[in-house]
C-alpha cells in the first residue's frame, strides 16, 4: 500500500532531499570529484531529465550540472545563463528542453509597461512592470519546458539584451 506523503519536504538535516545530488560515499555530502565521478556512481537506471548534480571541475570549480536532454552520460552538462538578443518583432526563442527559472531584463531606455508573455501582446508571465533605465529587473517563472518556445516582451526596444536563466 502506498505512503501518502505532503508536497513540501521539512527537512531537518545539513544535507540535499536528493542524495544523488553530491557524493556521500566518506558520509559527509561533499560534491563529485568530477563528472566522471558522479556518471559512475549514478546508474543510469536512476537517473532522470533535469537531475542536478555538483562536481567539482578540473580547474577546481565547483558547480552544477544536470542532465538536460536526456539521461546517458553524455546528457550530463553544466547549468548557465545564457543572453539572447530581441527579434525584430520583440520576442525570443527558447529552444526545448530547458527548465527556466527567471527572467532578468536591462533596459537602455525607461520602461513604463513593461508585459511578458507566451504569445504576442500578451503578459501571462508578467501583467505590468516599470523598469528604470539601467536597471535590472528579474522575472521570477519556474517551469519545465519541453517543447521550442517563444516568450514576447512588450515595451521594450528591439534589440536590447535579455538575459533569461535556464537550465536549472
């Protein structure tokens, strides 16, 4: 019979819900000693899209990584910010799979109405914001995207900078 359990997780100990998520073969969560590391010692049978992991580079780094397109060993890559430019008709697009969690906007000139959203004209993501010249202003938007999608921004000038976090 099945367990029941609540949709948000308390827990109460100094290390990750997912212990896949660091290495705790010496008992303490201490992150992969590389991504080799971390393909070894998670079975692909145990792995799923969008699974985060932290390694440490050969430079020493420790960062995220995520299997992103798929889970084989190869899928594994580290996560990023990414910059994209405007289209000519305002909008962007992200190309599938990714998980985005915000959208960071700057802005040359004032904005007085700044809309978001996922058709043109729309603003399903954002209603309505002014944005100062300069200044940065960030969207927050969880979701999993598995399909191309195009996310329109109104009020803004073509061809200012938009920086959209993903693959989270």
């Amino acid at each position: 019979m099945p367990v029941n359990f609540n949709d948000t997780l308390n827990v109460q100990a100094p290390k990750p819900t997912d212990a896949r998520s660091m290495d705790f073969g010496e008992g303490a969560s201490i992150p992969y000693a590389s991504t080799a590391t971390a393909i070894s010692d998670i079975l692909s049978a145990y792995r799923y899209q969008f699974l985060t992991v932290w390694c440490t580079s050969a430079a020493g780094v420790v960062a995220e990584y995520w299997w992103r397109a798929g889970t084989t060993d190869v899928d594994l890559e580290p996560k990023s910010t990414e910059s994209y430019i405007l289209n000519a008709n305002g909008s962007i697009t992200m190309i599938a799979p990714y998980y985005i969690i915000g959208i960071s906007v700057q802005p040359t000139n004032t904005l007085s109405n700044l809309q978001i959203g996922t058709t043109s004209g729309g603003n399903d993501l954002e209603p309505g914001s002014a944005v100062a010249a300069g200044t940065n202003y960030t969207l927050d938007y969880g979701s999993r995207i598995l399909t191309n999608t195009t996310i329109y921004f109104t009020g803004l000038a073509t061809g200012t900078l938009i920086l959209v976090d993903k693959k989270y």
